[in-house]
C-alpha cells in the first residue's frame, strides 16, 4: 500500500514516519522514500486500514495528503522556498556589496 506524504523536509523526517508506521499492528515493513514523498506499506495477513496508517503519520506530525491535493501541496511548499530564497538574496546583497566597497576605492 502507498501513501502520498507531505511535509517531509529531511531524511530524518522520512525515519520518524517509517517508526510510525511500523508501530501500526500488522505492519511488516514500512518505508519512506524522501524524494518521491511516498510511503510503501507491507502487510501481512491482517491488513490495517488506510485511516489508521494515515492517523500513524499525523502522529508523528506529517500528512497523508490526497493524490490530487499533493499537487497543490507542493505548489505550496515551494512557493515557500521560494519566498526563503528572495529573502535571503535580498539579506545577502546589501552584505556583500558593504564587503567589496573597500576595493572600489583601493588604489595600488
């Protein structure tokens, strides 16, 4: 069974959701890979319930997102990275001109 995770930010996040899952009765193998934010979900002969799987990951403080809102999720997200990265380049830009002003001006 796959699961469409949504706010992961790093490997450790992916770890957390695996324990998570795991924790589930009659999980037998969970894992999470980071760059597809997909959880894969073996099971044995009891299989558990979609809606528990999904309460495991909200546990753990991550989403279970639909298959038509992960798209609009990760809009979303990277309108955020985008915004962190304006952010920062505009911080930075002020800073490395104050930084390289002195040889403007130097003469040998």
């Amino acid at each position: 069974m796959d699961l469409p995770i949504s706010g992961m930010t790093c490997a450790g996040c992916a770890l957390t959701i695996e324990q998570a899952l795991r924790g589930v009765p009659g999980v037998l193998e969970a894992t999470v890979n980071f760059a597809t934010r997909r959880a894969t979900v073996r099971y044995g002969a009891r299989r558990p319930k979609y809606d528990t799987l999904a309460a495991a990951v909200r546990q753990a403080g991550y989403r279970v997102a639909d298959t038509q809102d992960l798209g609009a999720l990760e809009r979303t997200e990277f309108a955020g990275y985008r915004r962190r990265v304006w952010a920062a380049a505009s911080l930075t830009l002020p800073v490395m001109t104050l930084a390289m002003l002195h040889t403007v001006f130097h003469e040998p």
